[in-house]
C-alpha cells in the first residue's frame, strides 16, 4: 500500500544552468551515456526538482518568433524520452509531430530514476513531487526568449491527468489542460474499477468478483481506519488468490513495514483525497477526453465528476470528448478480443485533430499564416 509519497519538498533550480534551464546538446549527451543523446530536431532540456536532476527536449516548430507551448506529463510507470518508441511512457512523437504542425513547442522529460534522468522517487508514483517539476519547468519555459510565456499549457495521461490539475491550482503561469483518461476520483475508487475489470478478463465468475471486491473494501477500510498490519492481513486474506491485487494493485504481498507507511498520515493524503477537489479548484480551460473502452480509468465516473467539478467552480470553458472503440491510451479496440490493441495501433481516427482543433479555437496555437509556413 505505500506506493505514493506525498510530503511536499522544496523545489529548486540547478544553480549552473542557465536562466532558460537549458544545457548543451554535448552536455547533455554526457550526462549519462551515448543513448541520451536528445531526438534529432530538438534541444535538450534540464532542470532540477525536489533534489532530482531531470532531462529531457524541447520540440520546437522550424518557424521564428515566441512559440506556445505544451507540457507532456507521463503516466505512472517508467519512462525513456530519449529512446522515443514508447508510445505511452516515451517521447510520443506522433503527437509532438501534430501539436508542432499547428506551431506549438512540445516539452517532454524523463522522471527521476528513468531514462536519461538522475535522482530517484522516494515511490514511483509520487504525484505531489510530480506536480513540483511541471511547476519548475513551466518556469524555465518562461524564461526562454523563443516561448510564449502566456500560453503555456500542460497534457496529461492517466496518472498524468491527476498530477497536471494539481500543479494547475498552484502555478497561475498554465493557462489551459488537457487530460486524457484523467481519474476523477480517488485511488481507491480507481483500484475497484482495475480489479473488477482485471477479474473479468480472467473469467472469476460475477458472485466471486463482488466477494472479492468486497473483501478489498472491507481491507482498506480497515488501513483507513488505523488497523494493524495484523487486522489488514486477517481482512485482505481473501485476496490472495487473485493476482490483481498483488502485484497490479500492491493490495497484498506488503510486510509490516511497507504497512506502516501506507497508513502513516503522509500517505493516507494521496489515498483520500479525491481528484475531484483539484478539478474543481480550476480556472483555466479543460479539455477532457477518454475511451469508452477504458479498463483501467471509469471514465463515466470521470465524466461526471469533471462536470460536476466545474459547476462548482463556475467555469465553463470544459469540454469533454469520448472516443467510441478505444482505450485507455486512445489505441482502437478490437471487439473480437478481451484484451486491449496493442500499442503498435494507430490511434483512434480524430484524437490529434481534436485537440488541435480545441487549442485553435482558443488562440492556443501559433498564428495561421505562421503554421501555413510549416507546411
């Protein structure tokens, strides 16, 4: 259960960068090995955050002047920017080709510990240290003469779309999101879906599904309510036969350590707190898109708590698409299979057309006559 780190620490500047958080394409490449060397046609970008020392590029467009940019936050899982093939957790250059057609800059890097990255999460899925370095690079991005410093947004994914809301809230310099298959929700909310989902496809009948996911609540209940590891193991011990909340989940398989943690004031902060409160502390624009095929986000809870999140706050500059047939990460789904596509599909018909057209319509792209000289 002590998967999330959530103590806020001191973000701060590597003092032997320059003011634009920028070091030389040769420094760059040397900072780790041969394979850090950045994409060719971008300039490599580095800065620090919470003690790690992060690396990663900027994708320019090839025309002159003071370009808007976007802010790439990953989902949770490892990252390789530099290597540039992953879809999900790498450079995603497919869409960095979409957003620099239409003269936004794109910026991208590794998390600590990843790729050409130094330093390490105290846990990997740290979501408050991740909002501390969209903060930080936002403001190197400021800094940069080739930047529009009025409008620099951020794109998140999964894990990404709960990190991006939260930086959002703090740093005034983002002035619009986009989330795809954001959760809603709080984790344990999330974890329910996972698993009901997961048991399904490895065919446990309905009756044993609810006995199971019944047992998970009654586990977390008791975490949440200060039980002991004894009290936790005694209440999950009907979950050990699934492996989905083992080693996906991090449910069960824990030690009387990793309990401790999990349960401690500081972790419990991520566990029960709701995205939802972020979402709704937003006065920037949204664009919210998901896959109907999704089984690792609800993305009808999702849905309705982005809705209801921006009627609270009174804004109404969201806008909520949902692609028909397609997944978490918005490759089709095949209907013939239980899995989903791999990520070798080609994503779903519209996705990047939509978000570029969502970032024109608000002047959140470069002027016309400057994206016509692109082409």
């Amino acid at each position: 259960m002590a998967r999330f780190r959530t103590r806020l620490r001191k973000v701060c500047a590597v003092a032997a960068l320059s003011a634009s958080g920028f070091v030389s394409p040769q420094a760059f490449a040397a900072a780790d090995s041969p394979r850090c060397v950045v994409p060719a046609g971008t300039v490599p970008f580095e800065f620090a955050s919470d003690g790690n020392r992060l690396r990663g590029f900027i994708d320019l467009p090839a025309t002159a002047g003071r370009h808007p940019a976007i802010v790439i936050v990953h989902g949770s899982g490892t990252t390789d920017v530099a290597k540039g093939e992953g879809t999900y957790n790498g450079s995603y250059r497919e869409m960095r080709a979409a957003f620099r057609s239409a003269g936004i800059a794109t910026v991208v890097w590794d998390k600590a510990g990843n790729g050409c990255s130094d330093g390490r999460y105290m846990h990997v899925d740290d979501v408050y240290a991740r909002a501390n370095e969209i903060i930080v690079a936002v403001e190197a991005l400021q800094a940069r003469g080739d930047i529009d410093d009025s409008r620099i947004g951020v794109w998140g994914i999964s894990q990404g779309g709960w990190v991006a809301p939260i930086a959002a809230v703090r740093s005034p310099a983002i002035k619009y999101l986009i989330l795809v298959s954001g959760p809603g929700k709080d984790f344990f909310s999330t974890s329910e879906y996972q698993a009901v989902n997961q048991l399904r496809a490895d065919g446990v009948p309905e009756q044993d599904i609810e006995a199971a996911i019944s047992a998970m609540r009654r586990a977390l209940i008791v975490m949440r309510a200060g039980g002991t590891y004894e009290e936790f193991t005694k209440a999950s011990e009907p979950l050990l036969k699934y492996p989905v909340f083992g080693k996906q989940l991090g449910i069960t398989g824990g030690t009387p350590e990793t309990y401790a943690k999990g349960k401690s004031p500081p972790f419990m902060r991520i566990w029960t707190t709701s995205a939802d409160t972020y979402l709704s502390g937003l006065e920037v624009p949204l664009l919210a898109i998901f896959g109907d095929r999704d089984v690792k986000i609800n993305w009808r809870e999702s849905v309705r708590a982005y809705r209801e999140a921006y009627e609270r706050a009174g804004n109404r500059d969201l806008t909520i698409k949902v692609f028909e047939g397609a997944n978490h990460e918005l490759f089709p789904v095949n209907p013939a299979k239980a899995a989903q596509s791999p990520h070798a599909s080609p994503l779903v018909p519209d996705y990047l057309a939509t978000m570029i057209g969502w970032l024109r319509a608000r002047d959140f792209t470069a002027p016309a006559a400057t994206v016509k000289a692109t082409k």
